[in-house]
C-alpha cells in the first residue's frame, strides 16, 4: 500500500499538473507520464470518478476503486492532490443544486481528496476552497469552485434540432455565499498568480454543452468580477468536455486578458474530432487523451506562465505562453 503524499503550504510551486474526465474502470495509464514530469501539485478539476447515482455506498466503492487503483497510488505516493467536483462525481449527469444527495456527497469527495478536516470546507455548504503555496514574493492562490452544489437548473430546449438548452438568463451558478467567498478571496491579494478552476467551461460560449455561458449573467458577473479585483496573474482551468482547448477573452474596460485552459479526459474523448466554434480560441481543439501542465517560471520580476497539454506518453499535443 502506498501512502498519499502530504500537502505542504510551504512549497514552491512551479509546475503544476491537472485534468478531469477519469472513468474508475477504464485503463490508468495515463499517471505513469505525468509523474515524469515531477509536478508539484496534482489539481482534480472534477468526474474524478463515474458514479451517476443516488446511491452513496454505490458512490464510495466506486471512489475505493480509483484511490486503490495502482498506478493512481503510485502517483498520489510522489504528488499532493487537492480538487473539486464536477456532475458525475458530484451527483449525475448535469446535475445542480436539486441533487438530493449533495451532502452526502460532498463528505465523500472530501474523504477521497484527504482534505484535511481542520479546513473551513467542513463547516459550510459545497465544495469550494483556496488554498495558497509558497513563500512571499512566490505565492500561488488556487481557488477551487464549486459549480454544482448552488448552481440553478439549465434551461432545456423543447424544440428538437437546436441548441441543447436556452439561456437561463436569471439563473446563477455559484450561489449567494460563493460569491461573497470568491469576491474576498481575489480582493487585495497578496499571491502572486491566482488560479481559479472551474469543472465548466467559462469563457467558450457557442458550444451545444454545459458551460458558464448557459447563465450568460453569471458569466458576466464573473468576468465583472476579475477585471474588479485585478488580481495578479490570473488564469482559468477547466474540464468537463472530453476535448481540450486554450481560449482567451479580452476584458471590456481595459487592455487586460484573461486565458482559460481546457484539460479533459484523463481515460475518454471525443471518438472522432469534430469541427466546435470558439471564437476564443487560441490553437487548436484536440480530441485526444490528455492532461495539463502549468509551469511558472520565477526568475523576473514577474511570474512567467506557460500552459501544455499532454499526450498519453508526455507528448507534447500544444503549449501557450499566457501573456
């Protein structure tokens, strides 16, 4: 048995790796390459696992299944793992703040991630945290939203042939404390980057999926709410689509960007490659199995971002400098 490396606050990050999509019951191959890049941190941005069910003995032996898998042990036995959820881990397919089983379920996810239960988490409702690495001059703020325990029902599309759902243009996505939580956590902060990881996709808007932009006010208000605060160095990763892709959004009142890295899966894509619109995108879209890397390059006076996107071997499939 091997035992998960403990998280330390302390540590210097400079590359991170992430990713989404993992089905407990398909092939791990994919752990033994993103070892070999020596990341410092492991990032789960959400379907850690499969488990479409109401049923939480069902849940936990499926979340056994993938904590027991050998090559994820392995892994987990060299680097730290911190995450959220996303709609299969959380609850069922799309699922929203109507999932009857949300706390239940969030104690499972909790106990799969080793959270530590001194942490603030426990004691509120969701998923959300943040957590801060490294020393002055060197901190990186992770933000880990939860976009499932709060998030209003998607508005679906009678009409067959069409979009998948209408917008729902009053609904919301993080719910009242969240965004009091977000809002406080971006304000005058000392880190140097923030990283923000959403399980959906935010500032692609014309795909026919689950995406921030189905509540086109809350995505708003979240674009709002960055160009605001000002964080530095802020960027968004996100899963969720099987597919992954660099976007980049100019903001409406000043010369800034912000970037968003797409990593999924982990064990499942797209079986084809099809042509998606993303007036936002930078590169390509890749339909291959993939993870993401972030490295952060300290030697100016600024902290240096570059995202990757990786092959089930290490291969490179594309790498962004996010200026």
């Amino acid at each position: 048995m091997f035992k998960p490396m403990k998280l330390s606050l302390d540590k210097q990050l400079t590359r991170i790796a992430f990713g989404s999509c993992n089905n407990q019951k398909k092939e791990q191959s994919i752990w033994a390459p993103i070892a070999a890049d020596r990341p410092d941190l492991w990032i789960w941005t959400g379907d850690i696992i499969y488990a479409d069910t109401e049923d939480m003995r069902l849940k936990a032996d499926e979340y056994h299944v993938q904590k027991l898998n050998e090559a994820y042990q392995r892994f987990t036995a060299q680097v730290p793992v911190i995450g959220t959820w996303d709609d299969h881990d959380y609850g069922d397919n799309d699922a929203c703040k109507t999932y009857p089983k949300k706390e239940q379920s969030k104690q499972l996810l909790l106990s799969f991630l080793d959270v530590d239960e001194s942490r603030p988490v426990y004691k509120r409702d969701g998923a959300y945290q943040a957590y801060t690495f490294g020393p002055e001059g060197r901190k990186v703020k992770i933000i880990l939203l939860d976009t499932r325990y709060f998030r209003d029902e998607l508005e679906k599309n009678p009409e067959e042939g069409g979009r998948r759902y209408l917008p729902n243009r009053t609904g919301d996505v993080l719910g009242f404390d969240q965004w009091k939580w977000l809002e406080r956590q971006l304000t005058d902060s000392s880190a140097d980057v923030h990283i923000i990881i959403s399980s959906i996709q935010l500032i692609p808007k014309e795909h026919n999926y689950e995406m921030w932009g189905n509540f086109p006010s809350a995505r708003r208000k979240f674009l709002k709410l960055i160009e605001k605060t000002n964080p530095s160095s802020p960027l968004l990763i996100s899963g969720d689509r099987h597919i992954a892709e660099i976007s980049q959004i100019n903001f409406e009142d000043s010369d800034a960007s912000l970037y968003e890295v797409t990593s999924s899966g982990l064990t499942h894509t797209w079986s084809t490659l099809k042509e998606e619109p993303n007036q936002y995108r930078v590169g390509d879209l890749i339909a291959k199995l993939n993870y993401g890397i972030l490295q952060i390059d300290w030697s100016g006076e600024k902290p240096k971002l570059t995202a990757e996107i990786k092959g089930v071997e290490g291969t490179l499939l594309q790498q962004c400098q996010l200026e």
